[in-house]
C-alpha cells in the first residue's frame, strides 16, 4: 500500500477454485465447490458459504435491511421486501375504494374500517411508528362530520333541538337524519383513509416507483422525495432531541428550542445536499427531451382541448370527437416514445406468486357482491333521510365484504415474499 511491489505465490488454480481478490489487492485462491457459491462480507472480502437443501416446510426468508429509525433503535431489523406484488397491492387498493365509496351502509362502513385497519397494522413494518391510527381518525371525521352537517343541514322528521333563527347559518331544527348522515360521511372517510394506510405500509417507496410509468419516472422520484422528506425530518428531530437529552438539554421555554432548531436545520441541508449530488452523479434527468416530442405532445393536448371546446361550447359532436381522438393518441404516443428513452435498473425483481392469485380473488369476490344483481346487493344504499330507521344488514354480504382479508390470509397460507 506505500508503493513496495511484492510478489505473492499462488498456488494452481483449478477450474473450481478462482481467484478472488482483498481489499490490499493481493490474490489468492478460493476453492469452491458446486453447492457452495461465493459470497461478499461487508468489507468487500470473498469466503465461501455453505448451502444446505431447503426443504418445502421451510419458508424462503425475506430479504432484510437495517432500519435507523429514532423509535425502532439503530440496527432494527425490517421488511424489506412487500408481502404480495405491488400490482397485487394496487388491485386490492382499487377494490377496497370502490366498495367504501359504493355503499353508506354504516354497518358495512363500520365492518370494512376494521377490515382495513386491521391489514394496515399487520402490514406495518416492525420498528415503523403508526403516523395515524384509522379508528381513532374515524372516531374524529364522525364526530367532526355529524356536528357540522346537523349544524349547517336543517332536514329531517326527527327533531333534537331548534336554535334561533337569528343565528347565521346554524339557526333553525338540528335533526337526528343530519347527525346520522354526517358522521355516515365520516365514516367513509376514516375507511378510504384506512385503505390507504395499509397500501402504504406494505409498499415501499421503491414499489411504488415502479409502478409509475417510464415517461413519468422522473417525476415520480421528486415526487418520492417530497412525500418522504416530513418522515425523515421526524425522524431526525427526534434524533436530535435524544442527543440534546443526552447532553442534559432540557427545554423550559422557546428559547431553550434554538439548540434543536439549529442541527435539525443543519441536518436538512446535508441531506438535500447528499440528495442533490447523489442525483447529479446518477445523470436523474440529464437528458432533455427532443424538441420533436415536445411537439408532438403540445400539439396533441391542444386538438384534445379544441376538440372538448368544439362539443360542449359550438355543439360539432362529430368533429369534436375526432380531433379528441386524435389529440389523445399523439399525447399516448409520445409518452411511449419519452418512456422508451427513459433507462431504469430494476434491483429487485418481484415474483408473482398464489398469494397474489389468492389476493386478486378476493379482491373480485368484493367487487362482485357489490355490482352483480342478487338478493342483498339492494342492503348496500342507505340514507337516513326523510325519517331515521335501522338500516339493513345481509350476513351474506357482510361475509363477502371480509374477502378483503385476503393479503393476511395469503401471508399466513403461503408465506411473507411472493
């Protein structure tokens, strides 16, 4: 390593015994035989591994990473890996949307809160704080939702109370069928936020990218950047408030803030520095777009506008039409031209698997009991209004409806990694 040149013996290599290199650059021979394949420590040394014959009752072990959360510890242990395809996740995401926005059943609603819910905190990862708990949100829309639509929406047979006409804007009969409808909306809301927690944490952002189109990758990772820039900052304040702890920092007043301000501030810009560099060595975004596709997708969004302007404005149908068409198939031809000039490196390929056959079932199952004309699908509309009553409960439907604890069921059938 100071200049001196040495000279190393080496033994005869075999075909089965390569070379193999350390980090001073010197060679010596390894021998390998045919089950046991070279692996890699972490300092960039070879060694040999020995690979036993993995029987059927032994799961494929899911791929790990080290987590540095300031909650889970430095060195957690994580799942790396989504438990199903991410087309899987995006099947089951679109099921659970349609059906929560289908029906205002509040005994459906209430069923697929927990549903969902639960496939969210089974699909957390160990380590990851939960950024927002969907029944203790739920609780909040409903109540927030009932007041204000009984505050604001004078309908109903049932009167609880009347308040003075002068009031401005809640003055008049507060009913039972707005409270009721009210946090019936509140009820949706906590569900969609619900199937989006779960979908959230069982993909990572890594999943999700590859997800979005070629064309639109490079917006897709800003777009990454910015959602996970508030967990990171989170996750560096609490970083520094440990530290300052350490330190025997206790916060008194908001002047005492200022040694948490400042490193967390410090901190930010590092990392966007690291950011920055780390994209500009990568070449993100080099490469301009040929002027000729900036072209063509202009003028295919202007004849997509025109031809939407000529229908409903001048009443052409005909014509509209045709230049709507036409506009639209410029736009999808040069984003398939922009997306095959786009290079992505996959490091991860992900499998499909019965899991993901099982889950995308299930997923079907839901959506068939919603749409298809049977004997509970008429159980699935509500309204409280004009006078309140109980609303209708098929066992049936409510059973369908569970079809989507398929991700749990496949995790637990056949196992965590498609």
């Amino acid at each position: 390593m100071r200049g001196r040149f040495f000279t190393t013996k080496r033994t005869k290599r075999t075909k089965a015994a390569p070379l193999a290199a350390n980090m001073r650059g010197r060679f010596f021979t390894t021998k390998r035989t045919k089950a046991a394949p070279l692996a890699a420590d972490v300092r960039g040394r070879f060694f040999t591994t020995k690979r036993t014959k993995r029987t059927k009752a032994e799961p494929r072990a899911a791929p790990l990473r080290l987590c540095d959360s300031a909650h889970a510890g430095r060195g957690a242990i994580v799942n790396a890996t989504p438990s199903l395809h991410p087309v899987t996740w995006v099947v089951w995401l679109s099921a659970a949307v349609a059906t929560v926005s289908l029906t205002r059943n509040p005994l459906y609603l209430l069923l697929l809160l927990l549903t969902l819910a639960l496939v969210a905190e089974v699909e957390r990862p160990p380590g990851r704080t939960r950024p927002l708990d969907p029944v203790l949100f739920a609780a909040f829309t409903m109540l927030m939702g009932g007041l204000f639509n009984a505050a604001t929406t004078h309908y109903g047979d049932t009167l609880m109370l009347r308040l003075p006409l002068s009031w401005p804007l809640v003055g008049g009969p507060i009913t039972y069928e707005a409270l009721f409808y009210g946090m019936t909306n509140g009820l949706v809301l906590g569900a969609l936020v619900a199937a989006f927690a779960a979908f959230g944490a069982a993909l990572p952002v890594g999943a999700l990218l590859r997800l979005v189109p070629r064309a639109f990758y490079p917006l897709a990772v800003v777009v990454a950047v910015a959602v996970t820039y508030v967990p990171l900052t989170l996750r560096h304040a609490g970083q520094v408030r440990e530290a300052q702890q350490l330190r025997g920092h206790q916060v008194r007043g908001w002047r005492d803030g200022l040694p948490l301000v400042l490193p967390l501030l410090i901190g930010g810009l590092e990392r966007a520095l690291q950011l920055a560099e780390a994209l500009a060595a990568r070449g993100f975004a080099a490469d301009r777009p040929p002027d000729r596709l900036r072209l063509l997708l202009t003028g295919g969004l202007a004849l997509a506008f025109a031809g939407v302007l000529l229908r409903v404005a001048w009443g052409q149908d005909v014509l509209g039409l045709v230049l709507l068409l036409t506009g639209a198939a410029l736009v999808v031809g040069a984003l398939h031209v922009a997306g095959r000039q786009t290079r992505r490196t996959f490091y991860r390929v992900y499998g499909w698997g019965r899991g993901d056959v099982f889950a995308c079932v299930g997923a079907g199952l839901v959506l068939a009991a919603l749409l298809l004309p049977w004997f509970a699908q008429p159980s699935i509309f509500y309204t409280p209004y004009p006078t309140l009553r109980a609303p209708a409960f098929e066992p049936l439907l409510a059973f369908a409806l569970l079809a989507l604890l398929a991700p749990l069921l496949a995790r637990l059938r056949f196992g965590a990694t498609p």
